[in-house]
C-alpha cells in the first residue's frame, strides 16, 4: 500500500508516472473511488483532528465537510478531471482540504457589491440602501435587549409600532397607519379586511403584475375578495366603476402605474372621480400607490409620480405604498388613510402575521426620522437622485485620471449615460447622468463578468459593445473600491 500522509493509505496500482503519462497499471476510475477514505477515517488524521480543535468546530460540522470534499474528489475523477497522481495531492493535504471546503459551506451568500448600473432602485441589488446611521443603530440595538413593546413610563405592555406611526403623523398630518412587511402584505390586509367574500371593482387595464410574478388578481383571490373587472386594457372610465357598484361591492380599488405606462389611445378614471363615486354610494376607495415616495419628483425632473400626501389630498380612504423603494429605507409596506378604516385594518387577525419585526421597526424609524428632520440628503436614495451634474461628471473625470494611470490597456471615456430611478417608479424616465466608458481588450461581456468576480463585485451594464458604469448609484466613498475592481478586472 501507498501511503498519502499520515493514516491514508491507497492501492500503488492507481497511481500514474511522474510525467503525467499514464503508467501500464493504471486501473479503471472504479478502483481509484474504492481507494478514497472513509469520512470517519478522514475526521481521525492528526492533521484535521488539530484543525477541528483550532477552529472550534462540531465534529458533525466537520464531517459534513469532509464529505463534500470527498464528493468533489470523487466527482472529479468520474469526469476525468483528476487522475492518481493529483488526487494523492488533494488527499496529502486533507486539513486544508477540507477547511477551505469548510469556509465555502460557511461563507456567507448575501455580500456588498458597487451598483454601477445607473438603476438607483435596483430589486436585484437590495433595493435602497439604507442610511449609515440607521443601519448602525439597528445593528447596535439589534444586539441588546430594548422596548420594542414595553412602556418605560408606566411599566405595562408597550405598542410595537408607536415610534413609527407618531412619524408617519408628523408627515402626513391627520391620518393613521398600519405598517406590515411589504407593500403586497399590505394590500392582501386592506381587501382581506374590506372585501372578504365581497367584489373588489378595478381597472381592466390596472391588473398588473409585479416583481416575482405576483399578480394583483392572485392577490385578491388569496385575500378571499372577488374581482371585478371594468372597463378595457386601454380605456376605463368612471362609469364603468358606477355601473360595477351594487350590493356585493367591498372596495373601489386603483392601482397606480408605477412599473408600466399605457400610451397611445388611453383613458384611466382619475383618482378623483372615484372617490367622489365612493362617497355617493358609501364604499371605500383604496389606491396601491406601488413605490410611495413621500419627497416631490418634480425637483429632479419627474413630473407623473405622486406624492403619498398628493393622493390623500384627493381624499381616498386608504393608500398603499412600499418602504425600501422610493422612501428610501427597509421593506415594509404602509397603509394610511382614514382613523375609521384604519382601525378595522389594525382589528384583522391577518395583521399580527404580517407585522414588523424589531430590525425593520428599528430601520423604519431611523429612516423616518431624517424625513421629519428634513434632512433629506441623509436618505442614500434620495441624494443619489438630487446630485448635481457637476459632482456626477467630477468623480467621472477623478475615477478615469486614476485608471488612466494603471495603464489598464482599455480605451477608457468619460460619457452622458442615463440613470433610472427603478424600483417599478417612474418607468420610461430617464435621469441624466455621467459614466465610464470601457472597451476593453477582449470582449465587453468578459469584463463585465470579471468585474462581478473582484472584491467588492461590481455590477455594470453593455451598451454599444462597450462596459458603462454609471456614477450615479455607485456611493461615494465607494470610488476607490470601484477604481480598485476595474483595474483588477482589467489587468487580471
């Protein structure tokens, strides 16, 4: 027998000639997989046993890793890929074998990695990120205990969300709210709690579908309302909503166009009119208003994205709106609107199996805040949509001057790009802004797949056979992390 370090031994007849040829004793791969050791047998070598001890392991934890490495050993000699001679290489050194297939099985999944693709509210990448200091101080009282629903004046039961719903006062004086995990939740609440087994009347042209193929009529259905559908894809008039009301008729629902537009020969009832619709025949008027922004778009050039406080204005009973899209800060989905119904929403027992978790209360409170402050630079979302020309084509020119002198052998330019702001808010908008233009040696999809491997990875986008990585969502103390990965991405 041949030994492959301490206490691993196999057959002599698997192994190949030392220059790589295949010796006249070489057997089948059948009788290198015989040769591999046991799992138990691996977990005993001095080697690992000192390993295990030095990292504090179980011993359950090791084993499972040792069989992975084991796996990849015997995967990779049913596909030719390892021979006698390379898997007695892998077998001599077991403890780092093994402890690299062990940082794999631990590494963690979800890292930072530089937007660069000019969407500032990216689905795929976390949506918004949050504030510095939010973030910090969720992750400081995340460690320790706190009054999430303790009251420290009189020492009895405190309420979840009343940090969050004193905020949401001050911003939209005169309303009450109810905050649940996501925009989705909270219009599965609102119907669940107005319609249940009543007809919910919206848009034939409003049914859409949001991220993950969620569709509002599958939400509707899984909130035990009934929908009915008025009017055409393209032309729904107020009319049609009073010829849907009757006795059945649970809610009035609108659902704002955030992800889509509709052009051409079109007609949508206005918000409006269905609330005077719902005044006349007592039914309550609903709007998923999708992102919710509680800034005006108007200051950075888009003018058909309302505010939350517009639409109330017009009197709807209830809107819905997300947290992590144009807000700016952690998922979670708002209801607001008027006292009476927002008490029948809070009464529904659906509501404790959606509500926030201490994290997302202590984020959502945070975040709102720098809105009551008035600070609104604070939010990441929102200063990457307000930043001025000037300082998006300054970092531009910085960031090229200092891969110019990498001398990375790419023709580099400094280019006007167009951002989005994403997030299914303001669809077709574009929002100017400044990037780097890279053609690289190779081919543009080779380098954009390179840069997702550099640390920290980052995400660009093709344009023109050319890679352009938009200034705009890569955050500011990001630009030597960015200048870093490109020139890796490059010269590598």
């Amino acid at each position: 027998m041949f030994s492959f370090g301490k206490g691993v031994d196999v057959d002599r007849s698997v192994m190949v000639a030392q220059d790589g040829k295949a010796s006249k004793n070489k057997q089948p791969p059948v009788e290198l997989l015989r040769n591999l050791p046991a799992v138990e047998r691996v977990l005993e070598h001095p080697e690992v046993v000192a390993w295990i001890e030095d990292v504090g392991c179980s011993r359950q934890f090791a084993a499972r890793a040792t069989g992975v490495f084991l796996e990849e050993i015997r995967a990779a000699l049913v596909s030719g890929e390892l021979d006698g001679k390379t898997m007695k290489t892998r077998l001599d050194n077991l403890a780092a074998g093994v402890a690299s297939v062990a940082g794999k099985l631990t590494r963690p999944h979800l890292r930072h990695v530089i937007n660069a693709t000019g969407i500032v509210v990216h689905t795929n990448l976390g949506r918004s990120p949050w504030p510095a200091a939010v973030a910090a101080r969720t992750a400081s009282l995340g460690q320790r205990y706190l009054n999430l629903e303790f009251d420290l004046e009189d020492g009895g039961r405190g309420q979840r969300a009343q940090a969050v719903e004193s905020l949401v006062n001050q911003l939209l004086p005169g309303t009450e709210v109810v905050v649940v995990n996501n925009n989705a939740a909270a219009v599965l609440l609102v119907l669940n709690t107005l319609a249940e087994c009543k007809e919910v009347v919206v848009s034939r042209g409003q049914l859409v579908e949001i991220g993950g193929s969620f569709r509002i009529p599958e939400v509707m259905i899984k909130s035990h309302s009934i929908l009915r559908e008025v009017g055409t894809t393209n032309r729904t008039r107020s009319r049609d909503f009073e010829e849907a009301i009757g006795p059945q008729t649970g809610a009035l629902l609108s659902v704002h166009p955030s992800n889509y537009r509709v052009v051409g020969f079109t007609e949508e009832a206005e918000l409006e009119e269905l609330v005077a619709l719902g005044r006349d025949y007592d039914v309550p008027v609903v709007e998923d208003l999708g992102s919710g922004c509680l800034f005006d778009l108007r200051d950075v050039g888009i003018h058909d994205e309302p505010t939350v406080a517009q639409r109330l204005a017009t009197g709807v009973d209830l809107v819905t709106f997300s947290g992590d899209k144009l807000l700016g800060g952690p998922q979670a989905g708002f209801i607001v609107g008027k006292p009476e119904y927002i008490a029948h929403v809070r009464s529904n027992p659906l509501y404790r199996a959606l509500r926030l978790d201490k994290a997302t209360t202590l984020a959502l409170e945070g975040t709102l805040a720098i809105y009551v402050n008035g600070d609104l630079d604070g939010i990441p979302t929102i200063r990457m949509l307000r930043m001025p020309m000037a300082d998006l084509e300054s970092r531009a020119k910085a960031m090229a001057n200092r891969l110019i002198k990498k001398e990375c052998g790419a023709l580099l330019e400094i280019v006007k790009v167009f951002s989005q702001v994403g997030g299914g808010g303001a669809p077709g908008k574009d929002l100017p802004s400044f990037g780097l233009s890279i053609n690289p040696p190779d081919t543009a999809h080779a380098l954009v797949a390179r840069l997702r491997t550099t640390d920290p990875p980052v995400i660009a986008r093709i344009a023109g056979g050319r890679v352009i990585l938009d200034v705009r969502t890569v955050l500011p103390d990001e630009d030597d992390a960015l200048v870093g990965s490109i020139a890796k991405a490059l010269i590598d």
